[in-house]
C-alpha cells in the first residue's frame, strides 16, 4: 500500500471516527434539549468541565507522547512492546493519582451537583484504560472507527429508550461515563495481536515523565481554552448560559472533525519523514494538508453563519434561540483553530518542538482567561464566544509569525483567496435562501446541499488545486473499476 493511499483511508476512518463522536449529540441534542432543557445541559456541561481537569491530571500528556514514541518504533515488535507497557504503566500511576484528587475534591467540596459530580467519576477509570494512542502510533484507525460505532449506537438506543425528564439528568450522565468504559474494553481485546507482554523496567517508565509533562502543559492550557469559560459563565452568570454556549460550541467542535481528523492521521507520517530526513516530501505533504486544511475551514466558517438562524429553532429549540447569535460570533473560530492545530500538531511536535508548543498554547489560555474576565460578567454567553475566538485569532498569528522561516508560507497561501471567493458566493447564496425560506430541517438542508454545489463548482471555475485533485483521483478510480470489470468478464 502506497503512503498517500494510506493516509487517504486512515483520514476516512478518522474522520468518520470523529463524527461519531459528535453525531451522537446532534441526534440526541433536539431530544435531550428539550427534556433536561437549559438548566440541565447546563449543569452537565459545568460539572463535566471541572472533571476534565482531573482527567487531564490522569492522562498527562501520555496521548500525545505515546503516539509519538510508539511510531518511532513501530517496526520492531519487541521494542514497540517494550515502550508501550512502559507507557501505559506510567498512566496508570498518573491516572490513580487523578482519581484520588477527584474523590478529595468530591467529598470536600460542597455543590448541589454531588451526584453528578460522583457518576462523572467513572470517566476517570476510561482515562487509566485508554490505549488509542498506541492504534494512532501505528496507524491503524480502522479499529477506532469500529469501536465507536457499535458504542455510539448503543449511546442512542440508552438514551432515547431510558431519559424521560429533568429528574433523569444523572442518568444521562451515568450512559455517556458509563461507554466511555466499554470503548476502552474493546481497544484491549484488539491490542493482543500488536504486541506481547514485556515487564517495564521502574527506572524506563519514569523516563516518560519529562516529556510527557511537557506535553501536558499545553494540553491543561488548552483546556483551559476549551472548559474554562463554561467554569467562568457557571460562577459570574447561571447554568442556563452555559447550556445556550455549550451547544453553540458542540456545534462548532462537529464542523472541525474533519479538520482534526487529518492532523491526527498526519502527525506520525510527519515524525516518520523528519527521523529519515525525507524533506522533499515532508514540504509537499505540508503545503498539501495546509491547502486542504483551508480548502474545508472557509466554507465551514461561513457556512455555519449563514445558516445559523434557520438552524438553532428546529434544531434546539425555541428556548435555545440565543444560541443561533453565538454561533454567529464562534464560526471564525474554525479557521483558525484549523491552522492553530496545523502548526503546533503536524509542524512542531513532530519537530520536538513541544516546549515551544506549550508557550504558545500557555499565553493562548491566559488570554482566554483575560477577555472571558472582562466580557463575561457583562456580555455573558456572548462575551465568552468573543474571548474564545480573540484568544485563538492573537495565538494563530503569533505561530505564524514564529514559524515564518520554516514554513514555505508564500505555496501554502498561494490560493487561499480563490477559498474565500468561493465561500463568499457561498455565504451571500444561502443568507437570501435563509431570508425566503421558513426555519425548518427542510431549509436546513437545502441550504447545506446548495452551500456544498456552490462552494465547489465556485472553486472548479476558479481551478484550485484541491478540486484537480479530487477530479484526478475519482476518475483514476472510476478506470480502475471499469479494468476489474473487464478483467472479471
């Protein structure tokens, strides 16, 4: 199997692996709105927030080191073997040192959300069980992706079949930590077959404390990026705010998986290339993914804010409408954290640049936390998607300008604005189609299928590179199909 075929089917999988993720919550959203309303999918989200801190404390940073050091090794079983217990015994330790905080904290702090706070435990033992990490490392993303379907399905079935009303809040919370578990369950049973069982060596398993808390450091900053203004709207204003933000943001995190998908399935290829000093075709796989990158955060940026009115009613709910107008301030937030995660996933940490990686995601958090203190208290739910989106847009450009004598940045921007053309006749088609047509699921998709054909027949008009390349590979398949069939006559 040739490289590119082979990152071309690990970012399917990836991908589709990420949108069952979220797709879960976009089935269950207009049900589970509805029946635990604002309040309580503001509770759970505050509560979850909180708890993320602690499962960060468990994981470290082993995620990120893991996949890393494992792709290193990969080719030899014994030493894939050796580093993947080391690591592993490594996150236990840190993993039990985060449940006995959690339990501190549960049985000293005193909040109205105890229970849920207890239920919530159970994603702690996920975290110690967790080994995706070593599946990216080796770049087998089909068992993820199988994994999390039959798992998602049976997340759906719980949760229409068992959720009834406001008092079932800790209910729901229990289904969602509960196949977290089973996921983890799954990923062992297919580890057997990928390695064999070597004793870590005490002395070789704290060898990964060094670099994995490098990578945690940014990891808990961007955290902080991600939950904290959840935290912060719970404390200066009320749950009821939480919930209208949090599903503005579920909404723009589902519209970046594909985005996030590819810089996951590119980052061991990239420390693969920089270990056998292939520069050649590292610049090209870089400006290549940056293009590609680009080509899907423009139109999903102004995608989402042309269709943010018609969508949130039906969607959410008549009580959610103040979601529809954070949606609108959060869409830019693509692109951004689309180029954000280019730079610092498949540029920097490849290149053992993870010091640098935590700066920047440090300062991004504390910016975060400066503009949610300023706005919060006057905007609320608006002021905390605003900070969100500042933080991310100052940090982005600072990277870039960081990373300028690395990066061939003229061909990576070189058709940019033929995106922006593209998505601006894109954009200015389905505001009209929003102003004529009613606020319905109808109107919904016909806005997303004619944003889809207008987007890419703007953009072959314009001949980007993204298009030909699309063209190329599906008429090159298309001639294989028609050769098997002749040979098989």
């Amino acid at each position: 199997m040739n490289q590119s075929h082979s990152i071309a089917k690990n970012f399917i999988y990836q991908t589709l692996t990420k949108i069952f993720q979220f797709v879960v919550p976009i089935i269950t959203i207009p049900y589970i709105s509805r029946v635990l309303g604002s309040e309580g999918i503001g509770a759970y989200s505050f509560t979850n927030s909180v708890i993320q801190y602690f499962l960060l404390i468990g994981a470290l940073g082993v995620s990120l080191h893991g996949s890393i050091a494992i792709a290193k090794v990969r080719d030899d079983i014994n030493e894939r073997s050796r580093v993947f217990w080391e690591i592993f015994s490594f996150k236990l330790c840190t993993s039990l040192i985060a449940l006995c905080l959690y339990l501190i904290f549960l049985f000293t702090v005193d909040t109205q959300y105890k229970t849920l706070y207890l239920v919530q435990a159970i994603f702690l033992l996920s975290t110690m069980l967790d080994i995706s990490w070593f599946f990216v490392a080796i770049e087998d993303f089909k068992k993820i992706f199988i994994r999390d379907l039959l798992l998602k399905i049976l997340i759906v079935i719980l949760i229409f079949a068992v959720i009834r009303g406001k008092n079932d809040l800790n209910l729901y919370a229990l289904i969602l930590s509960f196949s977290a578990v089973l996921t983890q369950f799954i990923m062992w049973y297919n580890l057997k077959s990928n390695v064999v069982f070597k004793k870590p060596d005490i002395k070789k398993i704290a060898v990964h404390f060094v670099p994995a808390l490098i990578l945690f450091i940014p990891l808990i900053s961007g955290n902080i990026n991600a939950t904290f203004d959840r935290i912060m709207l719970g404390i200066f204003s009320n749950v009821s705010e939480v919930g209208y933000y949090d599903m503005a943001q579920k909404i723009i995190t589902l519209s970046f998986t594909a985005i996030t998908s590819l810089s996951i399935v590119i980052m061991p290829r990239m420390s693969n290339l920089i270990a056998k000093k292939d520069y050649d075709c590292l610049e090209n796989l870089t400006v290549k993914s940056f293009r590609f990158i680009s080509f899907l955060a423009v139109p999903m940026s102004l995608g989402l804010i042309a269709i943010s009115a018609n969508f949130v009613p039906w969607f959410f709910g008549k009580e959610f409408l103040k979601t529809s107008t954070i949606i609108i301030i959060s869409a830019p937030f693509i692109l951004f954290y689309s180029w954000g995660i280019f730079l610092t996933n498949q540029i920097m940490l490849p290149m053992n640049m993870g010091n640098k990686v935590t700066l920047f995601t440090f300062l991004g958090a504390l910016l975060n936390i400066i503009f949610n203190l300023l706005l919060i208290p006057e905007y609320n739910s608006y002021g905390a998607a605003f900070a969100w989106l500042m933080a991310k847009i100052i940090i982005v450009a600072s990277l870039f300008y960081y990373l300028k004598n690395l990066l061939p940045l003229k061909n990576m921007f070189k058709e940019f604005w033929k995106y922006c053309i593209s998505g601006l006749i894109m954009f200015v088609s389905l505001s009209g189609l929003g102003m004529v047509l009613p606020a319905n699921i109808i109107t919904t998709f016909i806005q997303i299928f004619t944003g889809i054909i207008i987007y890419i027949t703007s953009a072959f008009i314009l001949k980007t590179e993204i298009n030909t390349m699309v063209i190329k590979k599906t008429l090159q398949l298309s001639s294989l199909q028609e050769k098997l069939k002749l040979d098989m006559n």
